[in-house]
C-alpha cells in the first residue's frame, strides 16, 4: 500500500522562540499578523508544496500555529539548527520519510517568492547526484558584498556550490570588492532529500563549519553536494525588532503590485 507522503513534497518551517538578538520573534506583529503566520500563509502560495508544517519548540508558538488553522509540531528545544529541528520531524512522523522532497523554509522569512521553492525543488529533481539544493541572489552593491552578516557563496560551472563565508568571496590580492565580478548572496532555503536530512545530522562538525558558523559547509565537508538556483528576487528577513519596518514595506510593495516569477536558472 502506498504511503500517502509518497512522491510528495513536504515544507517545514522551524520556529523557536528563543533568539538572542529577537526573542519571541515568531509572535511579533507586522501589520496585525504575528511573523510565523505571515511567513506560514505566504509560503502557501507555492502551489508545488504538498503540505506544510510548522516544527517550534514553544507552547505559545503552538497554540497560536493552531489558532490561525496551520499545521504544527512539536520539538525539542535542544534542536540546534533548523536542519536539525525538520530531522526530528521526520524521525518522529516516519510516514513523511516517504516524502520525495523536505523544504526547509526560514521561519523569519515571511516574503520569499513562492517561485523560490519551486525552483530549489526542480534542480534537486533533475540531479539524483545532489544531496540538497538551495538558493542564491547576484549582490548588486559593494556595500553588502563587504556586508558580514551577508552569507556569500561561490559556485561551479555546473551550478553547485564550492564555498560559503561570512567574507568577500571571490576575492584576490587587494582583498577588495571587484566591479566586473558576479558576488552571489545565499537565501537560507533549503531542499532535501529525507534520507540525506536525517543522515545530516549524524554527521559530525566540521573545521570550516565551526570557524565560519554555516551549518551548510558540513554537508560540503564531508563530500556531499548542494546544488544552487541562481534567483532574481530578494526579501527582507527579521533578524531584530528594526527589521520588521522593512517587512512591512514589503508587504505594501506586494499588495501594490502583482509578483512575476522572477526567478532563472543560473
């Protein structure tokens, strides 16, 4: 008998209330709806996405996922990632192991283009050889190219990525921003395949991963591939309180006009 999750592509968005810098962002407002609902009903509007769960660590958090009628799970809060937060999922609802493809979808992230998941999933799709797929942007300004709280990415010729880092990169023996060269920017979004997220997490820390802080580089050093979509649309993430301003600007710029898909492949 065939498992319902069978072929299906499941997107979890974890959700904790704890954070240094925003505690409780998960239930701050932005024009009248809590960030967790924003970032739940806008990821709804991928239309390729079979289910979607959110997976937090709090009471609060839960109780209010129920109340605007998402779907919700309960976690540890020793989950140290979110990687390992959708991992404990899949361990404890065996049946969405089944599912072809998990999409881990930042729960502080509430206007990422729908067309983004759709495309992280198609590549993974196309290439059996990747373990996961993400995204990137092209950094339009030397300011945030020299930006270190802007996770930068080098790819290959084939689309996948050679390197994530805090620092410019590329970079030569001036260490300085170069006009003529193409800087990628990372979205945190992610695609995996179910087998290789659970196997994730029992892999052990790596040198680059610890000494940069990207949990993603783990999966480069132990010899797995991710592979990248080259994407043409930015959002505004809450990182702090401040940040909900430009959410909210967003927002506004969203109900003004209509979203084209803006996303190509590299």
């Amino acid at each position: 008998m065939m498992n319902p999750y069978e072929k299906k592509v499941v997107a979890i968005i974890p959700a904790r209330y704890g954070s240094t810098r925003f505690p409780g962002k998960p239930l701050a407002l932005i024009k009248g709806k809590s960030l967790i609902q924003r970032t739940y009903e806008n990821a709804k509007r991928c239309a390729l996405l079979d289910e979607l769960i959110v997976a937090t660590d709090d009471q609060r958090i839960y109780d209010h996922v129920l109340e605007f009628g998402g779907k919700v799970v309960m976690t540890p809060t020793q989950c140290q990632t979110g990687s390992d937060r959708l991992a404990y999922v899949l361990l404890h609802h065996p049946q969405l192991q089944h599912a072809e493809i998990i999409v881990n979808i930042q729960g502080d992230d509430p206007c990422i283009h729908p067309q983004i998941s759709t495309l992280i999933v198609e590549i993974l799709r196309k290439d059996e050889t990747a373990a996961m797929s993400t995204a990137v942007l092209k950094i339009e300004s030397e300011e945030e190219a020299n930006n270190p709280s802007v996770v930068k990415c080098v790819l290959d010729l084939n689309g996948n990525a050679l390197y994530f880092s805090r620092s410019l990169i590329p970079s030569n023996h001036s260490l300085k921003y170069q006009q003529n060269h193409t800087y990628y920017k990372h979205l945190g979004i992610y695609a995996y395949r179910p087998d290789f997220l659970l196997k994730y997490t029992e892999l052990p820390l790596t040198p680059l991963q610890l000494a940069e802080d990207l949990e993603q580089l783990k999966v480069l050093e132990h010899g797995y591939k991710i592979k990248a979509a080259v994407v043409n649309h930015d959002s505004p993430s809450v990182n702090t309180p401040e940040d909900i301003k430009k959410v909210e600007q967003e927002l506004c710029k969203q109900s003004s006009f209509s979203l084209q898909a803006e996303c190509v492949h590299p």
